[in-house]
C-alpha cells in the first residue's frame, strides 16, 4: 500500500504519536496522503467508526473515502471501510452529532437548518419590525448585517471590532446592529432553527458542556482535518475541545491557498498550529505530481514575497516544457482575441476545451470575453455564480418540505403561504400563527381567516400538510410529487421559464429516493447545495466538451492542461477593494499564486495596458493600467514576456521628395497673409 508514495509522504502516513501538521504544496499529492494515512490506521485496527475524516466539501470526503476502499479492498466484514469512518464537511458533522446529543443542552432534535437566503430574508423581516431603516443615516441592508453577524461568530471578535475592520462604515450603527442580532437570536431560539453558523457554535458549546462533551469526544480516537488552511478561529477552537492537547489530530493544508479571509477563514490556524500545540510534527510535501520544473519555477518566485509562511520550495521529476508567459496586451479587446486564439490553437492540436481555464479575479473580468465566446459558438461553463437551491423556485420548494418538518419554523410558513393568491406578508404571519403556537397543524382550516382568493387552495394546502405533518408521512418522494402536484400551477402563475424549472422539482424528486429520512434531505441540500440541475443529473451528454470559466476562488483546488489568468494589473490583481492592510494584500497574493499553480503544462498570464470603464466603442474612458505588483523584474525574470500580436516589420519608404516639404511650407506660409 505504501510503495508508491514518496519519503515525505510516507512519514506523514506512518506517523505514530501526537498532533502532525501536514503542509502540502499545491500538486504534491494531498489528498493521495490523507487517502493513505486513513488506510494505514484502519490496517493497525483503528475501528472506522472510530475515525472522523473532516473537510470542507461533501464530494471531498466521498472521494478520500473511496480511495480508501481502494486501497484497503473490502474489509472484514462485507461493508467497505468507507461505510464505517464518519466523514463530512464541519457544518454537516456538527447536524450528525447535535441531533444525536443536543437535547443535553437543551436543543429540540427537531431543529430545522436556515440557509444564507433564509437567514438574510428573517434578518430582514426583524429589520422592518425594529424600525431600523427609519433613521437619517442609512442602516446596512440584510446581506450586509448577515456578514457581521456571521463574522463576528465565526473570528470570535466583538461586533466593534468587526465593523471597525471589515465594515467602517457601519460603525454608527453599532447599537442598531446589536439589537438586530439579539432580536435574531430570540427569534430562531422560538423557530427552532439553526443558521450556518449556529451549527458550529453549537457543535462547539456541545464539546464544552459535561453532559455531553466527554461523550463526544469518547466516539473518536483519530481526527483528521483536510484544507486546514481555510478553518476560522471557531473551528480551530472546536478542534481544540475534540481533541484536548492535539491528541490524534492530523490537519493536512497549504498556507500558501489561504484565500477565504472575506469568510473569516485565518491563516493563523495553520501558520500557528506547532506553537499552538505543542510537540506537533510537521511533515512538508514539496514533490509536485502536477506541473513542468518551469511553472514551477514561476510560480515558487511568486510565493516566495509572502511575508510569514511554511517555507518550501516546489520540485518536479516532470519533463522540461514552455515557460510561463507574461503576455502584455493594447487593450481587454486584444487581450480576449490573444486568449481565444490561443484557446483554438491548442485545441487544434488536440487539447480538448475542457482541459483548458480562463481564470479572474471578478465576475465581471470575463464579460467580454463571454461575449466573444458566444458569437463564434465556443461552448463553456462559467462557475461562481447563482447555485441551484437560491433559484426561487427551488427554495419554494424546499419551504414546503421545511414547514413539514418543523411547523414552527415561521419563515417556511410565511414563503408557502404567500404564495397563494391574495397573501401578503402581514396576512400569511396571521394564518401561519395558530401552528407556529401549537407546533401542529391540526385545527388548522378552522382557527384561520383565509383571504376569498385564496380560498380554492387552501383546503388542498391544509390536506396536504395533514399528510405530511401526521404520525405516518409517506415515503419521501412520494411527499416531494404531493407538494409537487399542489406547487406546480402556483409555479406557473409566478415565474417565467416555467417548462425547466418543473423540470429542476422533478430532479429534486429523484434525488429525494435516495434518502429515508425528510430532515438528513434537506440538511444535505442546505449544507452541500448543488451548483445546477447538471450536479443532480450527471455532466452533459450531447456536447460534453466547454471551455471553462472561473474566478480564482471558485477554481481552487483544481488543475487544467493550460491556464490563462487575465487581467493582471494593479486595481484587478490584487483588488483595490482589499488592499487595507498587509493582511488583505498577502491573501491578494496567494489567491494569485492559487491561479497560477492550476496549470499543469502551459501558463499564460494577461495584462491590458489600457483599462476602460465600459466597452470600448460605446464611449468609455480609459486609464494605463500598472503591471500587478506581484510581478516585480525578479520575479517576472520567469516569464517569457512578449507582446500579443508583435507589430510586423515596416516596409522600406520610397525616397523622399526634396521640394515637396518646402512647398508645403511654403503654402502653409500663404495660408496666413
């Protein structure tokens, strides 16, 4: 089992004793490490039920874990290993265990998850109710006060401390906002619901109570964190309350793709982790498995200008192959017909369009590029943008199914009933009333004044819900066509494109078979939503060859035949927004240093020197942009700098006429007298 790995990876798989730090360099074979050192404790009889496997994905997980069956075989019994590690993200662990040991803290088992759209839509609710916008100064809107709230649960910082930093121009409003989040608080505590954050500040309380954190932490001998890089002071906390002095915690990361700052993720954790704990041992996999000795080269000098890291240096036993290019282009006009000619050429020559990215620091950096892309009919696939469960008719959806689950929860009540024609908000709060004081849905038909419009659904909507809320619900699919059948001409009524998103609620439907249980569905959806219909379905089948587009985040942890990485000046790379603090601007360089260790073969890096704010043609202004300043001559040293589209040589001019300028002088002279 252990022939193919390397020294650095061996030692870190055979590891016997206290807390192990494994820095793993970008392509140096992390997840083959974990995979094996799972394996190996499993081999010298560590129960699998025994293991906690955590990571910041669910397909993460599932795809450490079928490794290990690959290399394990089947086990003793005839379940594969897999069946028996628990392994999951933070968030859906945290359910896993709440749910098993929460009522210890006073937690109903019950409990229902809100989601990012959830928690912003009932912030905004006890936003109006508070009165809080009616001030002479503007007070921050849902999105921006579900940000505080989550960052300052998430650091561990103190609201002030948190406005100061990241919000400034929200410190007026310091008591406004801390009422909100009390208010919040109260309100979810009556709902019986939880928020993102609330599972792991709960997880954490649970950990440190004696009713249950002995309990706890008694289920697991071995603890092993994946991406530990991108954990916030909250989760290194709870670490810490699992696993008292590092005992049988592994945490596997790479400080140089710390770039979730703007989600409370600290790099402290992993850059403090052998002080923190002591004893530690560090295991550093400098061996890269992914790109040639000179992208390499690159991207190391890249790194290198980090003010605090775990020093390595990438190597490579991979073939010599092209340098990085540094290309400078006249303008984003030139610099998408560089790109997309590059794009062709390469496929051309047999890369498929799917082995190829376009990368960006924005959203926004690749509209032109989009645009060009669809008039010559190049398919591609842009990730970053809306998932799949904050479509509206999905959450529509999924608020029926939530009701059903916990009738208390008054944001799923106050979605479906304002759905029915002639609901407001103000009216679906007083019908929704009677069940969130009983918790029951019996009575319900009689105890409400329903609205005349509505009145031809209403007894269908309280039949339906007396099905699904009774002792004996049917199956879960069967309860996902029932809400179906009743949602499907309210859906019609409501939105536009009607005949695909009936087609996303039956997807939902079949995903639904796979699950026995309504509160692990909708926990499975809330923590691990899918992208699109295509992440329930399967990737496409009639043209499964795009080209791919992806902000830098978005493309983390992934790897491409060749890599294109626009926009490279001052103001994109780094972002002008996030260039405060030393802090800020060393994330600004890793997330730049993540883009250009992607590419496996060919590394091509952009740079406009001309910048406009809208489309050039259209009458925009334009500015001369600056080279990134993670690009200094050292550094750009290894890069083969060259020019778009270099100017052809000029022809040879004729000889010029000796009397044709002093005429022409001559009658400039004339012009005048």
């Amino acid at each position: 089992m252990l022939e193919a790995l390397n020294d650095q990876q061996r030692a870190a798989v055979l590891h016997d004793g206290g807390p192990m730090l494994i820095v793993a360099g970008a392509g140096t074979g992390k997840t083959t490490t974990l995979a094996h050192r799972v394996a190996q404790l499993i081999a010298q009889g560590v129960p699998g039920e025994r293991i906690l496997l955590l990571t910041f994905a669910r397909r993460a997980a599932a795809e450490l874990l079928r490794r290990v069956d690959g290399l394990l075989g089947r086990a003793a019994s005839d379940r594969p290993a897999s069946s028996r590690v628990w392994g999951g993200t933070f968030h859906s662990v945290a359910t896993r265990l709440l749910r098993q040991h929460g009522e210890r803290i006073g937690l109903h088992p019950s409990f229902t998850i809100h989601d990012r759209g959830d928690s912003e839509d009932l912030l905004d609710v006890l936003r109006a109710e508070l009165e809080l916008g009616r001030g002479k100064r503007r007070f921050p809107r849902k999105g921006t006060c579900l940000d505080i709230y989550s960052r300052a649960v998430s650091s561990r910082a103190p609201v002030d401390a948190v406005l100061a930093r990241g919000f400034p121009w929200c410190t007026e409003q310091l008591d406004g906002l801390k009422l909100l989040f009390r208010t919040y608080v109260d309100r979810k505590a009556e709902q019986r619901v939880l928020d993102y954050d609330d599972l792991l500040l709960f997880f954490h309380a649970l950990l440190g109570t004696e009713a249950a954190g002995p309990a706890v932490r008694a289920q697991f001998d071995q603890v092993l964190v994946d991406e530990y890089q991108d954990t916030n002071a909250l989760q290194a906390e709870l670490l810490d309350r699992l696993c008292p002095g590092g005992r049988g915690l592994t945490v596997v990361g790479d400080d140089a793709q710390a770039i979730y700052g703007f989600r409370a993720a600290s790099v402290r954790n992993i850059l403090d982790f052998p002080e923190i704990h002591p004893g530690t041992r560090t295991v550093v996999l400098a061996e890269n498995y992914r790109s040639t000795p000179e992208l390499l080269e690159a991207t190391n000098r890249v790194i290198a200008q980090a003010r605090e890291r775990h020093p390595k240096e990438l190597w490579s036993r991979r073939p010599s192959g092209e340098r990085a290019e540094l290309i400078t282009c006249s303008d984003e006009a030139e610099q998408t017909e560089f790109v997309l000619g590059r794009i062709l050429e390469r496929r051309e020559q047999g890369m498929d369009l799917r082995r190829q990215a376009v990368l960006f620091r924005a959203s926004h950096h690749s509209l032109q590029l989009e645009v060009e892309l669809g008039r010559r009919g190049i398919p591609f696939h842009k990730y970053g943008g809306l998932r799949f469960v904050e479509t509206a008719h999905v959450r529509d959806l999924l608020a029926f199914l939530r009701l059903a689950e916990n009738p208390r929860d008054l944001l799923a009540g106050t979605r479906v009933l304002g759905l029915l024609p002639g609901v407001g908000p103000r009216t679906a709060r007083a019908l929704i009333e009677p069940v969130q004081r009983t918790g029951s849905f019996e009575g319900w038909d009689t105890a409400a004044k329903v609205p005349a419009a509505a009145r031809a659904q209403w007894q269908a909507l309280v039949a339906l819900y007396r099905e699904l809320g009774g002792p004996r619900p049917p199956a879960l699919p069967v309860q996902l066509h029932r809400i179906r059948t009743f949602y499907g001409p309210l859906c019609e009524e409501r939105y536009d494109h009607v005949t695909a998103r009936l087609r996303d609620l039956e997807s939902l439907e079949q995903l639904a078979a796979g699950f026995t249980e309504r509160a692990a569905f909708l926990g499975e959806l809330t923590l691990e939503p899918p992208r699109s219909t295509q992440d329930l379905a399967g990737p496409p089948s009639l043209d499964d060859d795009y080209l791919v587009l992806s902000t830098i985040h978005s493309a983390k942890g992934l790897e491409f035949d060749a890599v294109y990485v626009l926009h490279a000046a001052d103001g994109n790379i780094p972002s002008d927004l996030t260039t405060g603090t030393p802090e800020e601007i060393d994330e600004e360089l890793r997330l730049f240093y993540v883009a250009l260790s992607r590419a496996k073969r060919h590394l091509a890096v952009t740079f406009p020197l001309r910048w406009f704010d809208r489309p050039a043609g259209v009458g925009g202004r334009h500015a001369f942009a600056q080279l990134t300043r993670f690009l200094p001559p050292p550094v750009a040293a290894a890069f083969e700098l060259r020019a778009a589209f270099p100017e052809a040589p000029r022809p040879a001019l004729p000889p010029a006429d000796a009397f044709l300028l002093p005429e022409l002088r001559g009658a400039l002279k004339a012009f005048w007298n």
